[in-house]
C-alpha cells in the first residue's frame, strides 16, 4: 500500500513554527495548487485547491526560517486525517499533508503570489 502526496504550490500565508513539549519543532501553512481547463462552451475555467501542510523537526525549522507568504514549493509526504468536533458540535475530518520532503522553487522576490480571489482556509 502507498501513502504519498507529491504538490507544487504557492503559500497563502506565513509559516507558524512552534515547540512541543520535547522540544521538537511543529511548522504549519497552506499552500495552493490550481488547475485550468475550457469548458464545453470553450471559456477558460480554473480551480483553486488549499492544502494544509505539517512539518516536523528540523525541517519545520528551516520551512519557518525561509519560507514566506507566496513561497513556491515542492512537498512531498502522505495524507492524513484527524477528526475533531466544530463550535457547533459537528464532528468533522480534517486532511492535512505531513511532508518528509520540501524543495524550495524559484526566488524570493519575483515570485507571483497565490489567486487573489480566494484565501487559504
């Protein structure tokens, strides 16, 4: 059986990095992937995904030291899910990419920042 994630996406927002209580740091952001399409009537489509991506020791820390809001990046990983029960008592499954790998694309300043018209979740 195989569990592997493999995206290229933008940052929707800076990573948080904190310490567990055995010191181990935990790094956390989102990054969005899209895809474009014409549709039956020839008008172009596109579609945004948001992603939640975790991090775990030294490579949280390096992602928290480098990384920024519009970042380009390369995660590799595996899915997983956690439940967990809303305000409204709703119980709920959230999907979260743990990565094992990170590739960091392109530069710092000229990259293009992710789809206005939509914000990370």
């Amino acid at each position: 059986m195989l569990n592997k994630v493999i995206l290229i996406g933008y940052l929707g927002r800076d990573p948080t990095v904190r310490y567990m209580p055995n010191g181990d740091a935990v790094c956390n952001f989102s990054i969005a992937t899209s895809e474009s399409w014409k549709d039956q009537s020839g008008q172009r489509q596109e579609r945004t995904e948001w992603h939640a991506i975790t991090l775990y020791r030294k490579l949280a820390e390096i992602a928290g030291q480098y990384l920024k809001k519009g970042s380009l990046v390369c995660i590799e990983g595996k899915i997983q899910s956690r439940k967990y029960t809303d305000k409204q008592g709703v119980e709920r499954t959230a999907y979260e990419i743990v990565c094992s790998e990170m590739k960091m694309l392109g530069g710092n300043e000229k990259q293009p920042a992710p789809p206005a018209n939509q914000e990370p979740p």
